[in-house]
C-alpha cells in the first residue's frame, strides 16, 4: 500500500478518534446518592457513615423511619439544643432523604 494514502487515512481518522474522546470527556459522574449532601451537616458528629467515634449517637443499625422520627420530634423541643436548631434547618421531605441515607450506610 501506498505510504501517502496510509498516513491520509490515519488523519482522516484522527477527527473521529478525538470526537469520541470528547463526548466520552463530557459524561458526568454518577449522582451522589440522594440524602448524602443534606446528610453531611451530621457527619462531624455522627461520623460519615453513622459510626461516631468521639461520643455522639451512632446511626448506624438505626430505621429510616426511627431516625425520620426522632429527627421530627427534635424541632419541636423547647427550649431547642443543638441538634433541635439542626432538625428545624430541613423540610420533612430533607428529613425523609437524610434518614433514608444514614438508614443505608453500614
């Protein structure tokens, strides 16, 4: 084969090659997982996955539905602690993904 029609060729293929590279560049991570954002406000304490090791609550174990719970009831107390003030900063469908995530993490 003719060396001129070869290298032609492999530049004629050259813009393929570099538009695949770009698309396959521009694809975005997975999503994080829904809760996991609103749940980093609780991982100073409570660990990233619900395992505190300097005293605070240990989350892992626990339901979505009993941290759900026991988040709801914290923004009612007065007068409100700390973690009461945190629970009164989220929506109860906030409140439904943080307990959903921390619920998952083992």
């Amino acid at each position: 084969m003719n060396p001129k029609k070869t290298r032609l060729r492999s530049l004629l293929g050259l813009p393929i090659a570099l538009a695949s590279f770009c698309v396959a560049a521009q694809t975005t991570p997975a999503e994080p997982p829904p809760g996991r954002l609103l749940a980093s406000n609780c991982f100073q304490c409570h660990g990233y996955n619900g395992k505190s090791s300097i005293g605070f609550e240990r989350l892992v174990g626990e339901s979505a539905s009993e941290i759900y719970n026991e988040l709801r009831e914290m923004r009612t107390k007065v007068p409100p602690k700390m973690m009461d003030m945190h629970a009164r900063g989220y929506t109860d469908a906030q409140l439904r993904l943080i307990a959903d995530y921390l619920s998952k993490q083992r």
